[in-house]
C-alpha cells in the first residue's frame, strides 16, 4: 500500500508541475501580447491589449495556485482531503484564486463588450453576477463548515501541525 501511495504523489507532483508550467507559459504569452499591444501606441486598442493580457494573467495565476496547493497538500503535506477543516481549506484556497480570476475576466468581457460588441454586454453582466453568486455559496459553505470544525477540534489541530510542515 505504501508504494501506491508514493505513486500517488508522484503523479500529483507531475501534476504539480505540468500546471507550473502552463503558468510559465501563459505568463510568457501575456508578456508578448502586452508588448505587441504597447508596440503599436498608447492608444485604445493598446488599452484593450493590455486588459486582455491581464486576463491571460489571471489564467496564469489561477495555474500557479492550483500547482501550489497539489504540491503543498498532496505532496509535502500528504493530506487527505476528508475532513471539514480540510476540505474547507483546500476549497477556499482553490476558490480564492479561481473567484478572482473569474471577476478579472468578467471586467475584461465588460471592456471588450462596451468597446467592441455591445451585445456580449449582456454575456459579461452574467459572469459578473455568476462571480458573485460563486462568492455568495463559498461563503455559505464556510459558514457551515464552522459548525461542522466546532465538532471536530482535533481536525484543526491536525491541520495547523501540517502547516508546520511547510515553514
């Protein structure tokens, strides 16, 4: 059984880093696509480059985020994802970077709807609101997973010993 779970995170690291690299790579992009759009002038369109690039970042970021966590959780900390403490920790860290990624896209499909096509207005007002209501059911599921901690306190202690592991 042991072997098979250092397979495991041997695959969660090559995980890990295949999406550490496709931050590396979507990083690189938005670099290239800022230049091209500043190449041309300080001018609308290059405004429109830079706001798409940043889009690309937050793509990025969302990557990076997601290689750290199955690299801290799966790998170093080698933690099931079973109980309350961990699950909400796990989701919060994933959802904070994938709530901000998504509102920066919503702002970039404003921009390029109120610039461009103002009938993708309607399809950048829903992302918006989708963002929120993303927001609105992690907060809810916080929420009630403090109830769900409050019974099981030795979940947390275990949790804060792992983060130990990290320093």
């Amino acid at each position: 059984m042991r072997l098979v779970l250092r397979a495991i995170a041997a695959v969660h690291a090559a995980m890990a880093a295949l999406f550490a690299l496709a931050a590396l790579v979507l990083i690189v992009v938005a670099a290239q696509m800022g230049f091209v759009a500043l190449a041309g002038g300080l001018d609308r369109s290059a405004a429109q480059g830079i706001i798409e690039a940043m889009g690309i970042l937050a793509a990025a970021v969302v990557a990076l985020q997601i290689s750290q966590t199955i690299a801290e959780e799966e790998v170093v900390r080698d933690a099931h994802v079973s109980g309350p403490t961990r699950v909400r920790r796990f989701l919060s860290r994933f959802l904070v970077v994938v709530v901000v990624a998504l509102a920066i896209e919503g702002l970039v499909a404003t921009f390029r709807a109120a610039h461009e096509d103002a009938e993708q207005m309607l399809h950048a007002a829903a992302m918006v609101v989708a963002v929120g209501v993303l927001l609105a059911g992690w907060g809810l599921f916080i929420r009630l997973n403090r109830y769900a901690e409050e019974l099981e306190p030795e979940a947390m202690e275990e949790a804060k010993r792992e983060d130990r592991k990290l320093k």
